[in-house]
C-alpha cells in the first residue's frame, strides 16, 4: 500500500506492564480506524499463506472445509479491530465461529496442532501488514510493540476457544460411542439372544468390531477398573453385577494388571452370541472361590476349571453320583475319608502309579501300597469297571476341596 502518512493524533502510550487483560485499553482507539480500511484484503493473504505452509489444509477452499476456513480468518481480523476500537473487550459474537473449528478439527480426526500452526501463520501475516500500515501512517514504534503483543495474546485466546470447541465435541462424541457401547453390551447379554442383525448393527455404531469369540468378566462389586482401553472391552462397571466383554483370546497378564485389586472371574470364550453363558459361568465362577470350592485367586479363569465348574451346575445329580459311588467311604471316619478319598483320586487319575501318586500327595509309596488294598477292599471291581471309574473321579472331583 502506498500513499502519505494519515494524520492521527496517538498521544503517549500510558503505563501498564503489558499483561493480556489491559492490552486493550492500552491501545489507543483511533487505530481501528487506521487499520480497517487497509486491512480488507489480508484475509486472502492469509489464507494462502495458511495453505502454502500447513500441508493438511493446501486443497481447494470450497464447501465446507473451505467456508470455515475462510469464514474464520474473516472473523479473526475483523473481531481483533473491533476490540482496538472498543479498547477492551467487546461482545463476542463471534466467539462460536473459533468454538466451531475446534469442533470441526475433531470431525476431521485431528488433534489442534496444524490449527494452531494457523493461527501462527494468519498472526505473522497480519502483524506484518499492519507494521507496514502502522509505519506509513505515522504509528510511534512503542504503540506498534504492543500491539504485536496483542495480536499473539489475541491468537492465545482463539486457540483457547478452539480448544474448548474440540474438548467439548470430543467428550460428546466420547459419551456418545460409550452410550452406545453400553447398548452393544446389553445386547449381546440380552437372554433369550438379540437378533443377529440388530447386534451387528449395533456394534457397527459402536465402532466394536464382533470378535469370532469373546470372553465374560464377572467381578464381585462395583469397581473403577484403568487401562482397559488397550484391551477393547466393553464395561458395565456401575452396576450391582459390574462385568466386562472383551476379545479372547483375552491377555492374561494384561487383564490381570487392569483387574488389580479386585476381585474377578474369566469366562469361557464363546462365540458373541453365546456372550451372557461367559458371563453366567464366571458368575457361578465367583460363587465357587467365596465358597471355597475354587482356589482363592485374585482373577479366576473358568477355562481352568470347568470340570468343576459343570459337575457344580446339578447339585443333585453330583450328590446322587457320589451317593451311589462312594458309598464304601462314608463308614470312615472324616479323617479317614479325606485320606483314602484323596488316594482314590489319584490312584484313578494315574492309573494306578504308585510312584506318581506318592509325589502327588507327598507320602512314601509304601503308604500309596497299604492306602491301595484298603481301597480294593471297599470297591472291589469297581475299580476296574470303566463307567465306575469314571462316575467316582466326577464325583471325587465335585465334592473334594
């Protein structure tokens, strides 16, 4: 721009330290009036500048990326004029549009860093078309310092604004897609099971992908479990029966860390539709450990156990099968029952190895030999009958500590 130096009367600078929150008044007013007609055309300016250097937005400005874009810079410089001739804050109308491209940066998966380095690149090319407006109108060299200064304070603040804009969008669309994941898991634990279609559909929206199996966590009271987030899994911890379902297979050590100091149980893994008997099977699971019936363990795997697990499912049916198998035990005293209870197991277990046996119960095999003729005294044949031997290793199994 050319032409003679605009008559102002910009008087001397007052006092003040600078501090963002009295730039504005510090700024003499008449200044908007030197700036505003010299400035129309800075805007596209900027803009090329923006796409010139910050490879994410050098594309074509049209639709809406580009009337966001364009509609911010316009909004930016004429905002920042606005409050030099109102020396100090004014009515923010346009606070939404930096709100809006916050937003807009989420939708386009990307964190505020390249519109950040905008707002860097439009500040620079704004300062230095009004330090050539300010210098050829006569603006005194201490009135142009702070105004530099208000120019990058003024960009702080529209950054805030975006930042604002993409955290807010940000925890709706984080509330949304929990909302949602919430849904999948009621879905795919829904007993009798939800249709097939309606699942899928469901696990579309919730951006969870159907595992080709799954396993069922069950812990024992509400908890506030971290980390699970590398572990993909869907969480109900709020409520009375807090549970999890997460892809099998699951890692062990890795749940295991998440699940620390809590108390929990692993279902089988299963095909998704099949998801709530996981979980009914982790339940019964816990059940077990409180009853001293499974090992008392921080985190319990069902695959570990599921002789135990489904010999426990009938009650009556394992007290009609011990009734009827271990009959010749239940004249011994308890010392004596627990003694050749456990041997039996194991002698059926190992087929008889007197060697194995001894290191199983750590006692000398001689003990094993004398424990072995009482047992063939009491069951005789049984012994030796396959479906005998194989309803007395059940029935030791579902009722032995």
């Amino acid at each position: 721009m050319t032409g003679p130096p605009v008559e102002t009367n910009f008087g001397p600078m007052l006092g003040g330290d600078g501090r963002p929150g009295q730039l504005w008044a510090m700024l003499p007013r008449e200044l908007a009036a030197v700036f505003r007609p010299r400035l129309l055309d800075v805007a596209d300016e900027v803009l090329r500048e923006i796409q010139r250097t910050i490879p994410d937005y050098a594309r074509p400005l049209d639709g809406a990326f580009g009337k966001a874009l364009r509609t911010g810079v316009q909004a930016a410089i004429l905002q920042f004029i606005d409050r030099i001739a109102a020396s100090g804050p004014v009515p923010d109308e346009r606070r939404q549009v930096f709100v809006g491209l916050g937003v807009h940066e989420l939708a386009q998966g990307r964190n505020l860093d390249v519109l950040q380095a905008a707002y860097r690149v439009g500040a620079r090319v704004t300062w230095r078309r009004m330090a050539e407006v300010g210098t050829r109108a006569g603006v005194p060299s201490a009135t142009l310092c702070l105004l530099a200064e208000a120019i990058f304070a003024y960009i702080d603040e529209l950054s805030a604004l975006s930042i604002e804009g993409h955290a807010a969008a940000q925890a709706r669309a984080a509330g949304a897609l929990e909302r949602r994941r919430r849904r999948l898991l009621d879905l795919l634990l829904a007993d009798p099971p939800s249709p097939s279609r309606t699942v899928q559909e469901a696990a579309t929206a919730a951006e969870w992908p159907l595992p080709h199996r799954l396993v069922a966590v069950a812990l024992d009271g509400p908890a506030e479990v971290t980390g699970l987030e590398t572990l993909e899994a869907l969480e109900d911890l709020e409520d009375g029966t807090p549970r999890l379902l997460l892809p099998a297979p699951a890692d062990r050590h890795a749940l295991a860390a998440a699940l620390a100091g809590h108390r929990a149980a692993v279902g089988p893994p299963v095909p998704p539709r099949q998801a709530g008997r996981s979980l009914a099977t982790a339940q019964e699971a816990l059940r077990l450990v409180a009853a001293e019936v499974l090992p008392d363990e921080p985190l319990t795997w069902c695959e570990d156990h599921l002789a135990t697990l489904w010999l426990r499912k009938e009650p009556f049916l394992v007290t009609e099968v011990s009734r009827r198998r271990l009959a010749p035990l239940t004249a011994l005293t308890p010392k004596q029952y627990n003694r050749l209870a456990h041997t039996l197991l194991a002698w059926l277990e190992t087929c008889g190895n007197v060697r194995e046996i001894a290191d199983r119960l750590a006692i000398h095999p001689q003990t094993v030999r004398a424990r072995a003729q009482e047992l063939e005294t009491l069951f005789a044949d049984h012994l030796r009958n396959p479906d005998d031997r194989f309803e007395m290793i059940l029935a030791l199994r579902a009722t032995l500590p």
